[in-house]
C-alpha cells in the first residue's frame, strides 16, 4: 500500500481491501448515512465487488448515473440533488464517488454544491480517473461545447486507487489514461516518459500508476490554485478540450485522445517556437501516433474549434494560453498565441 | 466611510460615490470584462445611480434576473453561465452583484461555480441585504421548498453598503431587512436590540446599520465554517426556513416575516426550556407582533412544515438542530428536538 498525505486528504494506491478505507469511515462516519455515486459501468462492473468487501457500505443509498461525457451536464446534477434530498442525506454525512473521470468530476461537484459541502471520498475506477481526474480537487461538469465551465475546486477526503478495477476496462478505455500518464512524464519526468513510451496499455505496471499519481500529486500539492507550476498539467489540453467540446455534440470521442491529439499539435507548437528539437518532436510524434488515432479537420471545423478555445478558463486579455513543452521533461507555463496563429498549426495532425 | 477588513475581503458603510470602488477595480480589474447582474428592481432603480457614479462601470454588461425569491433557481443561473460563456467572461474577470439578498446569494453562486470561481463584489441595495445576505460567505439557491439547498462558501471581494439604495425601498421590504436586525441584537447585543426595537424602519439610522453589519461581521469572521458561533445567526431561521420554504410554492411570504415568526416560535421554545423568562419573552413577542403579520398553520401544515425541517443543513442524527437564546442578548447552539415535539410549538403564533 502507498500513501501519499496532501494538505487536506490523502490517497492509498493498493488492494482496497487491504486500505483503511473501512477504519477511516468507522472514525469519522460512523452515524453517517453514506451515498455510493455510481454510472452504469461500474455499477454492473465495481460495484458488488465493493459491497461485498466492505461491511460499512451494506446500508449505502446507491445513486446511479447515466455513463459518458454527455452526460457531465447540470440536468443529471439536478436530479442527483433531488435524490439527496430525498434520501434526507445532511451535512455530515458521506458521498462515495465509485467510476471513471465523468463520475469523480461530477460527483465531486454534487457533494461541493449540496447543502454548500458534504464531504466525498473517490474511489476511480478507470486508468484516466486512477492517474487524472480523481487527483487535485478540480470538480465540475460540462455547459454545452465547453468542458468543466461550472465547477468547483475542492478536494475529497480521500482517494483510493485499485488497479483491480481495470480488469474489466477495455485496452481503448485503457489507452484514454495512458494519454495522460505520457502527458505526466513529458511535462515533468523523463524517466516516467522513458519506462512507459514503449509499452502497451496491458503492460502499465502498478508501480508505472503509483508513478504518475505521484507527478500529479506533487503537481497540485504546490500549486493548488493553478497559479503557476499547475498550469503545467494543461499541456495538450488547450487544443484538446476544444477538440473533444467541438466533437462532443457531433461524433465524441475520449478525453485521453482528444489531449492525445492536443499534445501533438502543442508540441508541434513547441518545436516550432524552438522550445523543443527535431529530434525530440519525432519521438513524442511516434509515440502518440501508434497508440492514437488523429483525425484531420476541415479548414471550416478548425475556425470553430479555435472560437471555442477563445473561451477557455486559462486565457488572458483574450490571449490563448498554452503550456509548451522545454524539453522532454519540462514545460513552459503562459505561451500566449493569438486565435489566428493556430489555424495552420492543425496540419501537425495530418 | 466606515471599514471593516476581514481574512479575505473587506466591507465600506458609507456613500458608494465616495468609497474605494473605483480605486479597487482600477487597481486589480484596469483590463477586466466587468459584469453587473442586476434584477427587475434594481435595474430600474439603482443602476443608473451606480452606472452615473462611475467611469470604470460604463462599459459593463449587464445581466438581468427575473425578481424575487422564487427565481432564486438553477434554471435562472444556467441562463446567467450561458450568458457569461457568451461574453468571454474569464477567470480574471469581474462579476458586481447589484440588489437584495436574491442577487447576492444567486450572483455569488454564479460567480463562484462558474469556470471554478469568478471575482465578484456585492453591492446590497435591501436592508436584508446589508445587514445579513451579503455578509459571511454564504452563496446558494433554493431546490423546491428547501431554502439555498444548493451553494458554496465563498466570500465576495469586497461589499459596498450605501444606504442610499434603501430609499426607494418600500417600508414592508425594510422590515424585512429590520427582522434581522432584531435578531442580531438578540442573539448577541442587548444593546442594539435596545436602540432599535421601538423604532419603525424609517427611524433606523446608518449607525444602526453599521452596528449590524458589524455583529454579523465579527460572528462569522470568527467562525466562518459555522462549525460553533456562527450558529447562533440560526436562531429564528430552523423554523422561519421552513415556513418560508413551506409558503414558496403557496403563497411567498419574505424572508424577514418567515424569520419573524421562526423568532418568535423559537423563543417560545427557549421559554419552554427555561432558557429566558417570561418577562424576556413577552418583550420579544411584543416587538414582533407590532411589526410582523403572524400566520396561523392548520394540523396539516404544521407536519408539512415540520417534515421540511427534518431536512434542515444543520441537523445532525435526525435531530433536528436549535439555536436558542439563553437572555437577550446571548444565544445557545446545538440544541436538538424530535420533530414530534416541535408540533404544538406553533401554538405561539396565535
């Protein structure tokens, strides 16, 4: 079991049935009701191996939402809400968040907004929500074309991570998370880039996880409110959160390669504005390209794509805001690029 | 000018036109998109005087809400968020709340979700809205009958309170704003409650204002998570939320008169206890007759009534939780009844 304690929560990467998951809730939410917040997936996949396990959690309201992106959307907050209130869940009682990134982020949202705060533990279930979306306190949902516009900052209680649950995920769903896991090493840890470049997504160790949590951790940890050196974690993002927005009312595709394509271009950017050499854009290039498939947009579809990045939440003085990368292993916060200059920077995707 | 600094905003009690507005939004918003969300009332009456007052204002956009408390509503701010996308409203931008307690409350919230936290200043123009909605933190909307079920902790960056904004109020919305008044006194200042209680509204005095500003200031910069003092601003307001909330979909009663009455049960109640005497007593519901209209439940909603607090945010193990006065002047938190008990209670509003 590996622990990492944060300022206010703490995460455990192991076998959950060996964490303290059972003592922490038997401290602190003893009298509590306890809500399990699950999708479709990991309520048929995750979630009778969690009741089974844990004898705190045989009394637990299970709320379930609809599965995907789509669906990250207020209406299902909404009607979450109503449910809570029903269940007559108060201030002190306890949600569990059991499923991929759109489960964290949302139900993080939920328990933050209801009653102004009920505390929250996340349990990921998908490699993307192991190593991303569950870690640094970001919660939030989509408005239309513009990914996690309403949200909140704030943290769980706790994060439990168990590679179990990725039995069940197919290598495609696997792959969305390994997109960030890359993001993590070429940001900020060349050797994490080197041990993982080269493997397929049923290789990932455990250890290659317990790795990539720790970037992001130790990220968040010293930046909270993304000021500084947190901005780091959005390269790849501005390009591809205005892709996966664009392509989500028409064809979604996930967010692991929505970035995955976002990361070329940026890089593509970054060799073009000298950060990086050829040579290192080549074999961040390979990588990405054998393990994610890119699509190349009509001149049309990249006029809307770069409107939706004009509003996105990292921009200045109607500035875009990238993170370039420096080197493999590095990264450059604040590189601002007016709308127009990125129009012929989608060609790195063809 | 009065000025109050607190941890991480600060309040000025005085004529706006001579308060540090323009200086502040100069100094930390000179490139910022400003926003002034206004409602039906406060656009008509008290814009164009905040609008003429300052240069910086002219070229803001201004956000039009639906008045009154039964607009206070997600549908609302999901027009407001749909809006802000629309104007590139980013992060570094600023969101000025102009009205009653219903702007501050929902504009806050909407500041605060929106991109995971927009700047937002209030500026209150209702006596409720200055002595008591704009200060402490508190943000929200309502779910139904549950009053501000949903929202967040988050202060605004500074509040303006120019009682100028009052002088187009009606003398039954001040009362409104004179209930709160009324209970700061109880809870906490013998003094204040004696200088304004034979008072009609038109009476009460900027220092008036001023005192109760900073009652309520001091409690809650005290304890701004109300895990303890804080609590005590509840007196009134178990059960004056509930009948407010119980009346929402009926007939809408104001927040003050709802208080009114849940002061005047919940001092029954400390009577009951043996908390206050009876002499204590026959003041405070002397003083509440004269200025609030009592209503008087049927059996039937009465259990509707009761039902709604059981879902009350303070409640803990299904108790449902009281804050009583011990005198006037002091308060005593965490006081927990059954709601079976709390039946013949209403019997004080005859």
């Amino acid at each position: 079991m590996q622990h990492l304690q944060g300022t206010s929560y703490f995460i455990e990467i192991g076998d959950i049935t060996q964490s303290s998951l059972e003592t922490y809730i038997a401290k602190h939410y003893q009298q509590a009701k306890i809500v399990i917040i699950v999708d479709e997936n990991t309520h048929d996949f995750c979630l009778e191996y969690l009741l089974t396990s844990f004898d705190c959690l045989k009394d637990a309201e299970v709320i379930l939402l609809p599965a995907g992106e789509e669906n990250k959307v207020m209406e299902v907050c909404f009607q979450v809400w109503e449910a809570l209130t029903e269940y007559g869940i108060g201030r002190n009682d306890l949600i569990l968040n059991l499923g991929g990134g759109v489960v964290t982020d949302m139900g993080g949202f939920i328990a933050s907004v209801y009653k102004r705060g009920v505390d929250f533990i996340h349990i990921p279930t998908s490699l993307l929500g192991m190593v991303d979306a569950s870690i640094g306190g970001k919660t939030g949902i989509d408005l239309g074309v513009y990914k996690n516009q309403l949200g909140v900052f704030n943290h769980p209680k706790a994060i439990f991570i168990d590679p179990i649950f990725l039995a069940t995920l197919p290598d495609d769903e696997k792959r969305n998370g390994y997109a960030e896991m890359l993001k993590h090493g070429l940001i900020a840890d060349k050797g994490h880039w080197e041990r993982i470049k080269d493997k397929t997504v049923e290789q990932i160790t455990i250890q290659d996880i317990a790795d990539s949590v720790g970037i992001k951790f130790s990220i968040v940890e010293q930046d909270p409110n993304e000021k500084n050196s947190r901005k780091t974690l959005n390269f790849g993002h501005t390009i591809g959160h205005a892709i996966e927005g664009y392509l989500l009312e028409r064809e979604p595709i996930s967010h692991g390669y929505a970035v995955a394509m976002g990361m070329l271009v940026e890089a593509g950017i970054s060799l073009d504005e000298q950060k990086i050499t050829e040579i290192e854009f080549d074999e961040i290039k390979s990588v990405i390209c054998k393990n994610f498939k890119q699509i190349a947009f009509e001149k049309e579809e990249i006029a809307i794509i770069v409107a939706i990045m004009r509003n996105d939440k990292k921009n200045e003085l109607n500035k875009i805001n990238f993170s370039l990368l420096n080197k493999i292993g590095s990264c450059e916060i604040n590189c601002f690029f007016e709308g127009k200059q990125l129009i012929q920077k989608f060609n790195y995707l063809n």
